[in-house]
C-alpha cells in the first residue's frame, strides 16, 4: 500500500506525529568535503514540506553547526508545523574537557547553542547522540528531564547505544516518574540488520520508536559502488572521501555487494531505482517508525520520496530477507527454536529442585 509523507506515524509511545520518512539535515552544509550549499539545502527543505514532511534530523555537530543555522533560517516560517530533532554530547572545544559528553553541564550548553542557531525557543526532540559510558544515567535522564519541565524540549530520545542500557534508562524514568525516551535512532538498513538481536525489539518492548540512519548503506544499495572499489583508498573529492568512509565502516564488502545485486534485480522486476527498493524495505519493517533520508540534490530526494510508492511482492520481500539474513546468535537462536516451543508445549520432564 502507497504511503505520503502526511501519511502521519506516532512515535513510540508519545502522541507526537511524525511523517513516516524524516528529512536528514547532515548534508546541509559543506564543511565536510561534501554536501548541499545552502540554496540547494533550501530546495530540499522546501521540497520535504511540500510534500507533507514535518520530522526533520539534525545535530549539533552537523557540517560544524551549518546544518542547525540552515534550520534556523529554513523554519522561520513554519516552526510550528515542523517536528525538529536534534542531538547532543559530540561537540567539543579545544582545551575545554566539559564541553562534549552526555553529562549535564555538556547537555544544557549544547542545548543552549542549538536553540540560537535553530532560533527557536524550544527543541521537539533531543537525542543523546553517542553513548560514552562515562556519565551516570539518572544524572542524563534528571537533566533531559529538566529541560521538558523548562519547556526547551518537548521529547528526549537515545542514539547510539547498547540495547540494555536504553532499555535499563527507561525503566528509571518510568520509575521516577522523569520524561520517558520515545525515540531510538539507530544504524539499519539491508546490510546492516544487527538491530534485530536486541535494539529493534527492545525498542518495541519500552515505548521507543526506531528512527534509523544509513537505510541505504552509505549508497550501496543505491548501485553507486562496485567491486572495484573493494580496493579503493584514496580521498580527496566528495566521491572519494565517502567512498573510504564506506571502506571503513565495513560498508564497501563482498557480502554487501550480493545484497545490492538482489536489490537490483528486484528493482529491474518492479521498474524502479534500486535506493527505492533499499528504503522501501526499512520503511515497511514492522519495527521501524521513519527511516532518515540523506540527499544532497533536489533529484536524489525525490528519487527517495519514491520509496513511499513501492509494493513488494511476497516472493520479493522474501528474496530480500534470504539475502540480507543475518544469524540473531544466543541466546535468540535458542528461544526461537524446537527447545524453547518444547518447553512451552510440555514436552520436556523437568525435575523440581527445592
């Protein structure tokens, strides 16, 4: 079944209504060797809310800070209409130790920044962007607490980190009665599945909506790489610099490279690109609220929004899961299979022990 970007989900357990794709604001900017200059980045963004887009991603880190200016100047006109979320804990200063983490002083400074350069008063969803183990949770969750009771933000949300400690941080905000997390951003897609073991699930199970990033792989399951590139090192221009990114984080691989070649056969049956069927597989997951889309020309967005048209075929979305299966490891394995239905029906004599 079609879907439009007004076509509006809840996310996790709030009442906030999000389009079922978000609008990423990470190549607004320039700064990084790649991106969208500013006109462009305003023709994206008009594009998205014309469309019936209201969930916008950014951070305060984006392109050093280009990408909330942008925003800030961008939603001038329709703050109200528009779901803005931002992130905190990985801006730092030269020689100030504070001045990143997810502890409070970190928190309420970065805030403080993203509201100027967004120029808004308030924030409709911050992220604790990357979890450092460094900070104890209720001093994190008494903080974003704080700032929901101020009125700076509306929603607080977790990125980037282990599925127990999310799921061990929302159980004290439940218990003492602070704003709940509502949001879990993390990184799925065809070729990176990981989330199934616990996140995704856990997310699920505690009232988290799983808004994830890199549905597309880094490209790869748009068609742009091929095995050639296994051996690509070099840097420098935008292809280039995102193509060692790629090789990095593990993306440019054998493995990856079969998945995208069923993605582009799929793509060849239904006469579609292949980022749409990419995309469209995350977005239709069950599990998944609105996938972030990464565009840095008005074609690359529309192209995406396409995704919202694509039906699968039973047969089609069953090739695509094949491929891209990956093992869920213990103790999952063990639940869902003949030992755990066993016990369930009986099956097993089990000795009672005083």
């Amino acid at each position: 079944m079609s879907l439009t970007l007004d076509t509006y989900r809840l996310l996790g357990r709030s009442g906030l209504r999000v389009s079922p794709l978000a609008l990423g604001a990470a190549t607004f900017g320039t700064e990084w060797g790649w991106g969208a200059e500013q006109d462009e980045a305003r023709r994206l963004f008009d594009l998205y809310v014309e469309r019936g887009g209201n969930f916008i991603d950014t951070a305060s880190t984006y392109t050093d800070g280009s990408s909330e200016r942008m925003l800030g100047e961008f939603t001038r006109d329709n703050r109200e209409g528009l779901v803005l979320a931002t992130k905190y804990t990985t801006q730092r200063r030269p020689g100030d130790p504070n001045s990143g983490g997810p502890h409070r002083k970190s928190l309420f400074a970065s805030v403080e920044s993203s509201l100027r350069r967004l120029n808004t008063d308030y924030l409709d969803l911050l992220y604790l962007h990357v979890w450092d183990s460094t900070t104890p949770v209720e001093e994190i969750l008494r903080g974003m607490d704080d700032l929901v009771r101020q009125g700076k933000v509306l929603y607080v949300a977790i990125s980037n980190a282990p599925a127990w400690q999310a799921a061990r941080m929302q159980a004290i905000a439940d218990l003492r009665g602070w704003s709940p997390l509502v949001a879990l951003q993390i990184e799925y897609s065809l070729i990176n599945r990981t989330g199934e073991r616990d996140l995704i699930p856990m997310a699920r199970e505690m009232g988290l909506g799983v808004v994830p990033y890199s549905p597309l792989g880094g490209g790869v399951l748009t068609g742009k790489y091929s095995r050639d590139d296994l051996t690509a090192t070099t840097a420098g221009s935008d292809g280039s610099t995102r193509k060692s990114l790629n090789l990095t984080l593990g993306n440019i691989s054998e493995r990856n490279f079969a998945i995208a070649e069923v993605v582009k056969e799929i793509a060849t049956e239904l006469g579609r690109p292949p980022a749409q069927v990419g995309l469209a597989w995350t977005l239709q997951n069950p599990g998944v609220t609105a996938p972030i889309i990464g565009a840095r020309t008005v074609g690359q967005l529309q192209g995406n929004l396409g995704a919202l048209e694509v039906d699968f075929t039973a047969s089609q979305a069953a090739r695509l899961d094949e491929a891209s299966a990956i093992e869920l490891g213990s103790p999952h394995d063990l639940i869902a299979g003949g030992f755990a239905r066993a016990q369930t029906r009986g099956d097993l004599k089990i000795e009672a022990r005083r």
